[in-house]
C-alpha cells in the first residue's frame, strides 16, 4: 500500500473506533431503526478496513452487498414488523444479563489473549500482489474455487425462492381440499392470526 | 516511539473480536427479533474481517482469504433473506416480533 503509515494508523483508528462505537449502538439502542442506519455504519467502516487491507473488490462486495441489499432488507423489514408493543417483563433479566455478559467479557479476553500471545507467520510485504487482487481473485473463482461458487449460485437461486414462497400470504390456484379453484387476489387481505392466543 | 512498516496483525485481530464478542451480546440479549438478525449479520463481519486480515498479512500471494470472504459475504446474503422471511412469516402469525414469545419448540 503506498499510503504512509501515519495515515493509515489514522484510518484505521477512527475507522475501528467507528465500528465498535457502532455495533455497541446496534445492540444497546432503544429505537431499532437507529440500529439499523447504525449497523449500515459500521458496514461502511468495515468496507473501510478492507481497502486499509488493499482489497478493493471486497470492498466494493461489501458496500454493495452489505450496505445496497442486507440493510435495506433489514430496514424494510422494520417497516413491515414495527408495531409499538410492551414488552412483558422478564423475572430473571438481571442473572440473564450479568450470565451473558461474563460469558461475552470471557471470550473477548480469550480471543484477545491469542491474539496477542501466539506468534504470526506473517509473509514479507514483498509479495503482495496489492491491486492485483482482482484479477487474482477471478483466477480462483474460474479454477480451484469453480465448484463452491457454482453451489452459491444454487444457494442464491434456493434462497431467493426460500424467501418469496416463506414471505407471502398464501395464495393457491386451487383449493388443497376440494381441488377447486380458487379466487386470485394478490390484495392484501386481514387474515386473523393463527397462534396468538396459545401461550 | 518505535517505528512501524505497517499496521500490526494483532490490532486488526482485536477489533474483529471485540466486534464478535458484541455481535454474541446482542443475540443472547436482545428482544427484537429484527436485531437478533442484525446481531448475527454484525458476527459475520467480524469473521469477515478476520479471514480478510490473514488473507493480506500470511497469505498475501494466494489471496484465498479473500475468495472466502465474498463467499461469506453471499451466504450471509441468503441468510438475511430467509431470515427475515421467517420473521415476516412469525409476525403475521404471532404479532410480535419478541423473542421471549416464540416458544412453542419449548419442552
């Protein structure tokens, strides 16, 4: 990378900070949709790092994908389910909290001792192909890696249908029954729900 | 102050962690299905970020890191779709989208 280092360590302070600072925000919010313009943050942050990283085709991947279609999704979705609700109380919520937390504070203090204590391997600078990664990355995709990325087509293809047919309301051409067949109406229509009284 | 060639592997190792360890508070803490999702989506970048940074520091030739991180990044595509197909298919049943009341796999 031909940036200076001074730089870089900037960068990639202010961007880390960012991405903690942000994901914190995602889950101890109130309001969810904060949350979610904060999560679209710290994706961008973490598109960020992947350029400090020189990889500018995940970057660009991650701002795409992360940020153009999973935030979005997500924020639809709020749309779709946001219903102001009181929350019934929890009677435990207090060993709840302190249980997960020491569980959390317990692996983050054991990842970080690896990560401090155990001697990298790192490869000379030398040898980074830098931008070409692209083109390096299209190498693997069409040899070694062909089959995987054949099966993420499929995976794409099955969840896309996964997605549509879990999502909609149910209408069928024919009544499962009798057979008949039965009124088309794509409408949105008030059905009573289901299970909302077993509790 | 000691001179650096270039970022240490180890700070990008701590923020992906410290990014995990978030994204597993918020699974088992929080109520809102909607941010269970987003939770798990934030553990996911952290893996992210850590095949990404080995994949520039040991393994900066090959690149595989890379290719397995848009793979990653696909099948957490996937994942974000069904998964909030699921929650639409929950709320419509349930009306709520708390995570305490879907509890009908309870024994």
């Amino acid at each position: 990378m031909s940036i200076a280092i001074t730089t870089q360590i900037i960068c990639f302070t202010v961007l880390s900070l960012v991405i903690l600072v942000g994901a914190l925000g995602v889950v101890l919010l109130e309001s969810i949709v904060y949350s979610a313009f904060l999560l679209g943050g710290v994706f961008m942050s973490v598109a960020g790092l992947y350029l400090l990283l020189n990889a500018s085709f995940v970057a660009a991947a991650q701002v795409l994908v992360y940020v153009g279609a999973v935030n979005v999704l997500i924020i639809f979705a709020i749309m779709l389910v946001n219903k102001k609700e009181d929350l019934k109380p929890i009677n435990d919520i207090k060993s709840r909290r302190i249980i997960s937390t020491s569980i959390c504070l317990t692996l983050l203090s054991l990842l970080i001792r690896v990560d401090l204590t155990n001697v990298w391997s790192l490869s000379s600078p030398q040898n980074s192909i830098g931008e070409e990664s692209t083109i390096r990355i299209g190498e693997h995709l069409f040899s070694d890696y062909l089959l995987p990325f054949e099966v993420a087509s499929v995976l794409l293809l099955m969840a896309m249908i996964g997605a549509i047919v879990l999502a909609r309301r149910d209408v069928m051409s024919n009544d499962i029954s009798t057979g008949l067949p039965v009124d088309q109406e794509l409408i949105e229509k008030s059905s009573e729900p289901l299970l909302t009284n077993k509790n | 102050m000691m001179h650096l060639e270039s970022i240490p592997i180890q700070a990008f190792l701590i923020v992906s962690s410290a990014l995990f360890c978030i994204g597993i508070w918020g699974l088992l803490n929080s109520r809102n299905a909607v941010r269970v999702l987003m939770s798990i989506e934030l553990m996911l970048n952290a893996v992210n970020i850590n095949l990404m940074t080995f994949s520039s520091y040991i393994d900066n030739n090959l690149i595989q890191g890379q290719v397995f991180t848009i793979f990653v990044i696909t099948v957490a595509a996937a994942e974000a779709a069904v998964g909030l197909a699921i929650l639409l298919s929950l709320y419509r049943n349930r009306v709520t989208v708390d995570m305490e009341s879907f509890n009908l796999l309870k024994w």
